[in-house]
C-alpha cells in the first residue's frame, strides 16, 4: 500500500433545497493517517454521514460546500478532480445501508470490489486470486458460494467489508458497519476493523454510536458537536464529561474500563 494521507481543513457544508438552507458542519478539519482506526462519534442529524459523503467525494447535488481552506485531497490532490473509477482504488466507501437485488453468491458479491481494477468488468484470475485471498483471510472462504440475500446481519457486514479490501484501498470510510449487530459480534467487528488498520496499513474512518466500544479499540476519535469543529484525538485525551455534554448535550461519567479481547 501505498502512504497517502486523507485531508481537508475548516469545511463547512450546507444542505440546499429550493429556498432553504440547513447548515450541517461548520468549520471541520481532519486528516487521516495510514495504518489508523478512527471512530467518528455523534449525536444523530449531526453531520456524520456527510462527512464520509464529501470525504468519498461521491457527488450530492443538494451538498454545498459553503466555505473551506483546503478542500478534500489525497497527498494534496484534489479528490474532485480524480476520476471516479481511479478514487475506488484509493477510496472504499460502505454506505450505511445496503441490500441485494441480485441473488449474489458471496464469491460474486466481494468480487465487485475489483470492478476499478478490472477491464470494464472483464476479471483476470490475479481478481479472483485477491477475491479467494480476502475471504481467506477473513475466514469466509466456506461462504462463498452461498447466497448474499441468505447471510445473517453480521455475516453480510463482514463480506461487504471484504468486498472493500478487494479494492486494496488505501482508506476504508465506513457508515455505521456495526448497526444491527447484536452485543456479541458488535465487538468482534471493531476488534476485525482495528486489526485490518494495524496489519494492512489502512486508514479506517467509521462512524460509531457505541462510543464505549470506540474507546477500547480505535486509535484516534473524533466527536462531531452539532455545528461545531471536530475535537479529535486518543481516547483518554478527548473522552471526557466536559466533551461529551458538548457533543451529545447530557452529562457523562468517565471510567476507565478493561480492554475487550475477542477470538473472531
């Protein structure tokens, strides 16, 4: 992989439709770094999934960027002036939700995410090679010649997450990958994510409501206060009542906790 760092400084973004106009971030800078897992934590309606949108740099015709210092870019480049089939490669960005019209098998389904990589769709055996290498390293290669539409919340996550590794993207912007997971496996995905972080020199930017969780595993968070800056940083830095009130508006208690260790 290659080093690249994910930034922009003091963007703010407004929603624009017809005559009316719903700021939703203000002045918000950030900059990603290779081999990190960064939660980003909010309350809801404050921006989060915004952020990913402009940081994927996917068009949204009702998106304005109203005002930035330094629009997103990859090493200085400006995303908006990557070609689309070129930001996959660098880029993976998982929607918060998602669903299958097509009776996929899951060998099909991961496969998709060399699509930047191939000919126009036209797969070499290197693709398929990474495709059986993913799910080998994630402990799906007996799924895959299941049907996607068959899979539980948690097994349909971990293969959507292995369709983004197909991309061999330098950063994974990930929308709520836990949501739906039951107590269990919620925790087995963030340990799974962080490991991907750490041992493939990706930078992994997902947005987390189990701020408890985000603690024990993510290197850096960042909290996103309803129309205010980003206030970033390691957990025991930034984790405090004080931030806390601010971002989500009720009082906190902190307590420092036994990290959470789980086989996956």
């Amino acid at each position: 992989y290659k080093v690249s760092t994910l930034s922009f400084e003091k963007i703010t973004a407004a929603y624009k439709k017809g005559k009316n106009t719903k700021l939703i971030l203000q002045d918000v800078s950030l900059c990603l770094n290779p081999g990190e897992f960064v939660c980003l934590c909010g309350p809801n309606g404050c921006g989060k999934s915004t952020l990913l949108s402009i940081l994927s740099g996917i068009p949204n015709k009702n998106l304005q960027i109203v005002s930035a210092q330094k629009l997103p870019s990859i090493n200085q480049i400006p995303i908006h002036k990557i070609k689309r089939i070129e930001c996959a490669k660098h880029i993976a960005y998982m929607q918060q939700n998602e669903f299958s019209m097509w009776d996929f098998s899951v060998f099909d389904f991961v496969l998709q995410g060399r699509f930047c990589h191939s000919n126009g769709g036209n797969y070499s055996n290197d693709d398929f090679a990474i495709v059986n290498q993913v799910l080998k390293e994630m402990n799906l290669s007996d799924f895959s010649s299941r049907n996607v539409n068959a899979l539980s919340g948690g097994e349909f996550q971990k293969i959507r997450i292995a369709r983004a590794l197909c991309q061999k993207p330098e950063f994974m912007l990930l929308d709520e990958p836990a949501s739906n997971l039951d107590y269990v496996y919620e925790p087995k995905l963030m340990q799974m994510l962080q490991s991907i972080a750490h041992e493939k020199n990706i930078s992994i930017l997902a947005i987390v409501h189990n701020i408890n969780l985000a603690c024990c595993f993510a290197d850096k968070i960042c909290l996103l206060p309803p129309k205010h800056s980003i206030i970033s940083g390691k957990p025991d830095e930034i984790m405090t009542p004080e931030n806390l009130k601010l971002t989500f508006g009720v009082d906190f208690q902190c307590k420092e906790t036994k990290l959470f260790q789980s086989s996956l």
